[in-house]
C-alpha cells in the first residue's frame, strides 16, 4: 500500500485517521474500531464492508 495513497485516506464514518494493517491487510480505525479489508490492493471503504473489531481485539 503506498504510503501518499494512506495519507489521503480517513474513515468514512468518522473522517479520522486510518492504520494499515499489512498482515491482515486492513485499515484499521481505531475511534470506531472498524476494520476496512483491502482486497486485490483496493481499499473497501464501505461501512456494510467493514469487520467490527471485538473488545478483547487489540487496537495497535
């Protein structure tokens, strides 16, 4: 994921900022704990798209 490309984007919830997860190949926000999966390199940045992130999750 280039690094420019992830500066651009925030979440479209909140508008905040987002953290990659290159392992799980995620964007991570950590405000909402949403976790937004990248697919073929393509950010899915729909909320019916995103994993909610459990309590017992570790938000890094």
């Amino acid at each position: 994921m280039d690094a420019k490309f992830l500066e651009i984007l925030v979440c479209p919830l909140c508008k905040g900022p987002l953290v990659y997860d290159k392992v799980a190949q995620e964007l991570i926000c950590k405000p909402d704990r949403l976790a937004f999966p990248i697919t073929d390199g393509i950010p899915m940045m729909l909320e019916s798209e995103a994993r909610e992130l459990p309590p017992e999750e570790d938000v890094k």
